[in-house]
C-alpha cells in the first residue's frame, strides 16, 4: 500500500472525515478559502493544485483551457464545446451538474429526506409558501458535486427564472459522513432558491444551489452581484432571464449541492440510483 493510499483511507474514514471538515472554524476558513484560490501567483497555484490532485480524482482533460491563472480559475473551469451531450426531448428533465445522485424520490407531503433516516421540510428548505405548495407531494432529486467535478450547473430545461432569493447560513460539509450526522442540514447551510417556470408547459422547477464549506458564493450570470454572506437575511431579487436547455446558469466557488424540485406528477426517469454518476444533460426527470 502506497502512502497516497494510507493517507486517503483514513481521511475517508466517516470519523476523521467529519472532524476535518466540520469540527473546524467553518465560516472563517470558508472566506480564507474565497481569498487564497484567487491568488495569482505560480508557485501558489502549482502547489495548491497539486495537493488538490494528490486529494482527489481531478481530471482536467475536458477543460476548455489547460493553463490556469489560480487555483479559483480551476476550480471554475469551463468544458470544451461538446464535452456534454444534452438530451433534446422535450419530455425531459436533464440534470443541471455533474454529480453524484443522492437522496431522491416522492415528497411525502412536505417531507423528504437528506440521506436515509433524516427528514427535513420544504418549509425550513425553500422559506417559502408559494413554493412549498407548487412542489407538495411532487418528485426531488439530491445532485452532489464532488470537489473534483466540474463545478458549473446549467437550465434543466427551457425556462425562464422568475425569482431568486439568497438564505445566509452555516457551511457545513455536505458529503455523506455530515449528512448522517447534522440533522436538517441543508437547511441550516448558505443556500439560493432559484423559482424558474418551464417555458412550453409552464410548470414551476425550482432548483436550490446548497453551499458548504471552503464555498466562498454562488454566481448566477443574470444577477450582476455574488450570493455570499455578505448578505444577510433572505434576500430577494426579482427577475425575468430566459434560458434553453442546458445553457450554462452560474458556478459554484467550490464543489457542493443542488436539489432539484418538480410538482407532483412528474416522474424520475429509470436510471436515476443513489450513488450513480450523472453529467450535464443527461435525463433525470420525465414530465407528466
């Protein structure tokens, strides 16, 4: 056994993993994190990518661009054209991200879970009522972005967001080993509730980009300003931004999670299973 392999397995161990990154200053080394993988300067960018690839299984041979400015610009990074093949029927919902599938399934009511056993609300989740009604009883998916992935989400399908709000929280890790610990923990974390209306049938998707830690902010491309802490409160922002299929959205700072939510009468398409890989534009959703 070498020691990269000695050294992965035990920080892969739910114990120690949860420890390094949860019984930690969250916040505080969240925006250091912001701060330093913009760093502009060679030495710093090599040896952070580089400890980056000793940690994980980062592959960079779909990036568009091969020479990075820092370790941020990397972890942005766009695709080269047709790296991903979006599924163009009109009955399907195609998945916004690279991920791992999580939890996933029918909202019993307004419950649904985190990971096996732990529930949480709509409520607590989306803050609100208009929302929880249009997705009560409806279909969820859990999509997982692994630090190593491709950190861009794209539309689901041909829509327009409508509103926008921005929830301040905590940065909890959102990897496995926090969620079988940190009870309703996407709803304590820095999150964003994107409300967008399907362009032809007019159903109500909602998406909600979940942060974690080392996740500095989100960026959507229609709001000309960065969803971080530096807002306080759920904030709204109103808009009207038009998308197709697969068009890109916005990025993550880092890798973390979107829940994706469909009314009732909406169906998981057949391939959909926890723990599977799924890329951009593939099938996850089947409209009534």
């Amino acid at each position: 056994m070498t020691l990269r392999s000695s050294i992965l397995r035990l920080v892969e161990r739910d114990d120690v993993n949860f420890c390094l990154t949860n019984r930690i200053p969250r916040r505080l080394l969240t925006r250091f994190a912001g701060w330093f993988s913009k760093i502009e300067h060679p030495l710093v960018r090599d040896v952070s990518i580089g400890l980056w690839r000793f940690f994980s299984d980062l592959d960079l041979r779909e990036a568009k661009d091969s020479e990075f400015r820092s370790l941020h610009d990397c972890f942005i990074r766009q695709l080269r054209p047709g790296a991903r093949r979006i599924d163009q029927n009109p009955r399907v919902i195609v998945s916004p991200c690279d991920a791992i599938v999580g939890a996933h399934g029918t909202i019993a009511g307004t419950d649904l879970y985190q990971i096996k056993g732990f529930r949480y609300a709509l409520e607590d989740l989306l803050c609100d009522d208009e929302l929880v009604r249009a997705h009560r009883n409806g279909r969820y998916v859990t999509l997982r972005l692994k630090s190593s992935m491709y950190h861009r989400f794209h539309a689901p399908h041909d829509c327009r967001v409508e509103h926008v709000t921005y929830i301040s929280g905590d940065t909890w890790n959102v990897n496995p080993a926090a969620l079988r610990r940190v009870e309703k923990l996407y709803c304590k974390n820095e999150r964003a509730v994107l409300r967008s209306r399907l362009r032809d049938s007019g159903h109500v998707i909602t998406m909600v980009p979940v942060a974690a830690v080392l996740v500095a902010s989100i960026r959507l491309h229609f709001l000309d300003v960065a969803l971080n802490r530096k807002h306080r409160g759920p904030v709204a922002f109103a808009c009207s931004a038009d998308f197709r299929k697969g068009e890109e959205m916005g990025w993550f700072e880092h890798g973390s999670t979107i829940i994706l939510f469909a009314p009732d009468g909406f169906s998981l398409c057949d391939t959909i299973r926890e723990g599977d890989t799924i890329r951009v534009g593939q099938p996850l959703m089947r409209l009534p």
